[in-house]
C-alpha cells in the first residue's frame, strides 16, 4: 500500500480502482472504468432525511409517479430496496413505527416482488420514514402511492 501511496496521482488518471499490480509490482490499484458497488460494501447510501409530508408532497407526490421505491430492513438487518408500479401494493401492516409488515396478500404486487412479512419500510423514494410518527409516515406511503396505476 505504501508504494501506492508514492506513485504520482493525476486526476483523470486511467488507473484508479480495482486491478491486481501497477509498475511497481503487487501493489494493488484501481482502474476508473467501470467502478461497480463491487468496490464498496453492500448497504445502501444514506437515505435523505425525512420531509414533512407538505414538503413530500411537493417533491416527491406531485410529480408524475411511475413507481413506488421502497427500502425495506429485513430482519437479518440488511437492506432491500423494491420497486411497486402498480397498486394495490397487497401490504398489511402494524400501526406503529417504523412501519412492519405482519403479512403479504397472495397473489398481491408485493407477493410478485418477494416482499415479505417482518421487513421493516426504511424509506419512501429515498426519503427515510423511521424516525417519523406513524401517521406521517402512513401519509406519504399513500401519497407517494397515490401516482401508481
């Protein structure tokens, strides 16, 4: 790693991430192209925070929706994101949050994108609803949903 570390940087340069050597033997580079998640680990950015659900509405619901994006939790606690584009979603769901599904209707849209009963919604088109009161959060699901056909 060292020897990387004296080699010359240019920006724009073509080695930067992922190959096996550079000239000075088995130090490992990076190449620029293409740079897959393969170089990070498997969790998902950040979400942005939450907005309140006027500022959701005005962001995220008034714009043409042709899909729902939803992270989940799961309860091995990794994440998953999923896509609806269509209603109904076919969630049941406790109360309370963060919003847990109890059950998946069969044959429902989310039973075709193997959702399952225990995931935990993270966030709402990239929006995090886990630190929000339920009601909020229940809002801007049916909001954001609203679009779908």
């Amino acid at each position: 790693f060292s020897k990387a570390l004296e080699k010359p940087f240019f920006m724009g340069a073509t080695e930067s991430c992922c190959s096996n050597s550079d000239e000075y033997g088995d130090t490992p580079i990076v190449q620029t192209a293409p740079c897959v998640s393969v170089c990070r680990a498997d969790y998902p950015e950040e979400p942005e925070p939450a907005l309140t659900p006027e500022a959701f509405e005005k962001e995220v619901v008034l714009k043409p929706a042709f899909a729902l994006e939803v992270l989940f939790r799961l309860p091995d606690m990794s994440f998953k994101t999923v896509t609806f584009v269509r209603r109904p979603l076919g969630l049941d769901f406790s109360k309370r949050s963060p919003i847990t599904l109890k059950k998946v209707k069969p044959g429902s849209h989310a039973e075709e994108l193997g959702v399952r009963p225990g995931w935990e919604i993270h966030a709402l088109n990239g929006h995090t609803v886990t630190n929000i009161e339920f009601n909020t959060a229940y809002t801007m699901l049916k909001q954001a949903s609203a679009g779908l056909r």
